[in-house]
C-alpha cells in the first residue's frame, strides 16, 4: 500500500477540507454561477463560507467562532497572496502553502475541544480519502509530468 508521507497528507487533508465542505454542503443557490472552466472553486476557501461550516459540522460555540474566523481570513489572505507570487517556484509555493495551512490548523485546533479535534481529524481523512478515490477514477493531464 502507497502511503504519503505525513506532513504531506496533512497538508493535502488541510488544503482538500475547504474543497470537500464547498462540493458536500454547495449552497443551492450559487448553481446559478457554475465555476469557470478549470477554476478551482475558489469559494471552498472562502473564509466566512469555512467559518459557517466548521461552525456547523463542529457544532463550534460563538467565542470559539469569534477566534476562529480571523484566524482563517488570516490564512485565506495569506493563500490568495502566496496564489498571486509568480517569483516562486512551484515546489516553493507548494511548500509556503503547507506551512500557512499547517500554521493555521494548529491555531485553529488549539481553539477546539478535544471532541471537536476528533471529529475535524475525522472530517479531514474523510476529505482525503475522497481525493484519493478522485485521483486514482479521474487521472488530470497535466502537461509537462511524465510517470516513469
């Protein structure tokens, strides 16, 4: 069996959250304005669209909301920055990126019970698990990687 190494699966797990909570719980209403062609939803990051759904799925109390929302327009802000860095490398960004998500994660998950901590790991190696499923049904070409 083919295992990532943690940091990246955690770091992947914590990128995909955002993705598995926007495609599970899409509002009805945005069906009118579907994402362009190869957008990457960005609203999945949206900071207040995360808010409301961690406060939902986690069942978070208003203190706990009133810490957590500026924690993650710190990191949406940080991300859409880091996304506008063309003087990076890929393998740079890539990096940047897992440390402001695993930065931002470990704020967050010092704001959260034990119980909520248990459910959100839960959440996230379900998110993963389905980018998994994804990746080995839907292959994407990318041009430029070459499998040996």
């Amino acid at each position: 069996m083919h295992r990532l190494p943690t940091f990246v699966a955690f770091a992947l797990a914590a990128t995909l959250c955002g993705h598995a909570f926007a495609q599970q719980n899409a509002p009805t209403g945005d069906s009118d304005h579907p994402p362009a062609a190869g957008s990457h939803n960005m609203h999945a990051f949206d900071a207040q669209t995360q808010l409301q759904r961690l406060s939902k799925q986690l069942q978070l109390t208003p203190d706990q909301q009133a810490k957590i929302g500026p924690m993650l327009q710190q990191r949406e802000q940080q991300l859409q920055s880091l996304h506008g860095d063309s003087s990076l490398k890929p393998a740079d960004r890539r990096a940047k990126a897992m440390s402001i998500m695993q930065d931002s994660e470990s704020q967050i998950g010092g704001v959260l019970t034990q119980d909520q901590r248990d459910k959100w790991k839960a959440m996230r190696e379900k998110a993963m698990e389905r980018m998994q499923e994804k990746r080995g049904q839907n292959v994407p070409s990318t041009a430029g990687s070459s499998g040996g």
